[in-house]
C-alpha cells in the first residue's frame, strides 16, 4: 500500500467583511485536497484587516506556511499589509486568469480576494486555478529576482531588451 499524501496546509484568514467567503473557501479547499489554516476572523464585528493580514504574510515570509488566501472588502487592503513583507508575492486576482497568471508568472504566494466584488462561484475557481497552477520561470524568475534584490534594500539593476 502507498504512502498518504498530506494535504497541503493553506493559511485562510479574512476581516469582516470576507468572513463569509472565507468560510465557503475553507470548506471548498478540503474538497480540492487541501487542509484549511483558518487565522480568523471568526466574529460578524468590524475588525480591522492588518490584524489579520500581518500574521498570515508573516507565516507565508518565515516559510512556516507555504501558501495563504486572504479576504476583505475589496482585497486591496490586505495586499498592501502582505505585501509589506520579505518574500512575500500576494497578488489580487478579479478572475481565473489573473488568478493563474498570479502563479505562472509571478509565483503568488498568497491570494487575495475582494469579497464585495467577487461571487463565491468564482472565487472557488480562482483558489482552483492558482493551486493547480506552477510557476513558468523562465523570463519570470529575472523579475522575480529583482523583487528580491528590492527587498534586500539594494537598487535594482536595469536590463534592456526582450524578456
């Protein structure tokens, strides 16, 4: 008999306002075999979105948590607070090809979802999509390497031409 594969353990947090898809994500990523990490909020009263976006990019920028799904309104908050930390790469996604291209292209650690603007259909197959997906490299790891050279507090070199 094989050895069981362990499910793969995705940070899941949101502020008030995405509590509710929050919680539909986290039941969908156990049907696409993933275990939920929820890092609230659990409550129906305003919060504020940094309390729960800065301990999920922490884990994701320690490397104690591979992967993360964050949730507000618009999800523009909790990109600039995960985005404030090293080696993290949140992007927000609208549809299934910028949740895709967010990993294709730019390896996207965390996913960020406006729940005011995104329905819970769409938001399954968006979190569907950037789990399938992998990371192309290639011309994508140049730039990706510059985000890091920024993040080390050095200038970024510029290269010209095609790539």
């Amino acid at each position: 008999m094989g050895k069981r594969r362990e499910k793969e353990r995705i940070a899941i947090a949101s502020d008030h306002a995405g509590r509710e898809l929050k919680e539909d994500l986290k039941e969908f990523l156990d049907t696409v075999g993933a275990k939920a990490v929820d890092m609230g909020t659990n409550g129906k009263e305003r919060v504020d979105y940094p309390d729960y976006g800065f301990p999920v990019a922490e884990k994701v920028s320690k490397g104690e948590i591979d992967r993360a799904i964050l949730i507000c309104g618009t999800g523009i908050g909790m990109s600039i607070v995960a985005n404030k930390f090293k080696n993290v790469r949140a992007a927000l996604v609208n549809d299934v090809y910028t949740a895709r291209m967010a990993k294709e292209h730019n390896d996207a650690n965390i996913l960020v979802i406006g729940s005011h603007v995104t329905g819970k259909g769409i938001a399954r197959e968006m979190v569907k999509v950037w789990m399938a997906s992998k990371f192309a490299a290639g011309r994508h790891r140049k730039r990706l390497d510059k985000i890091k050279e920024i993040e080390k507090g050095m200038t970024m070199k510029k290269t010209s031409g095609k790539g």
